[in-house]
C-alpha cells in the first residue's frame, strides 16, 4: 500500500524512488512490526491476563518451568497480528505476484 502512494510521489520528488527497491521495503517491513509489536503488546498481555488465559505447568515436568506459572500464552497472535498488519501496510498491490497468490489462495480454500 505504501509503494502504491509513493509511485506518484515520486515523479515530483526523486527521494520517494526508494520505495520500488525491495531491500527497503523488506526492512521497512520488519521494522514496522517490531514497532507494532511493542506498542500492542502490553495491551494483549492485559487482555489476556483478565481473560484468564494462562500457562499450563505440568507438576511432572522439571521445577524450573514453575516459575512460568501466570504467564499469558498466546504470543503468537501477537507476532501474527503485527506481521500482517506490516505486510498491508509495506504490500506493492500492483505486483503481479501478490495477484497470483491472491488467485492461488482462493482456489485452495474454495475446494
């Protein structure tokens, strides 16, 4: 989406060429959901920990994983969520790539 809106950015202003290169837009990527991961996480954390959604510590198990009793589960909800809304964010919606795994991806789940 980003690339979308800075293709005519660019004819006037050179700098905004920088958004075609694909390096730039992979590490841009990864850090807008590093940054995501830290704004929302304390808010998940919260959340989750009201809605009683906890580690599960096996009294067999070695004593040292006691200590990770309380702990919120779920993490990858997180990671998932801030790598999605990156890849939205970062996405060139006039790659024809992204239109073939758009066109893959619904022909899977409608089988």
């Amino acid at each position: 989406m980003l690339p979308l809106l800075t293709k005519y950015l660019s004819a006037t202003y050179p700098i905004f060429n920088i958004f075609n290169n694909i390096i730039f837009c992979a590490i841009g990527s990864l850090l807008t959901a590093f940054i995501i991961t830290l704004l929302i996480s304390p808010y998940i954390i919260n959340k989750l920990a009201l809605l009683n959604i906890k580690q599960i510590i096996r009294n067999d198990g070695p004593h040292s994983h006691l200590k990770k009793i309380g702990t919120p589960t779920m993490g990858g909800l997180l990671i998932i969520s801030s790598l999605i809304i990156s890849i939205l964010i970062w996405i060139d919606l006039n790659n024809y790539y992204i239109w073939c795994l758009n066109i893959i991806w619904n022909n899977r789940i409608y089988r």
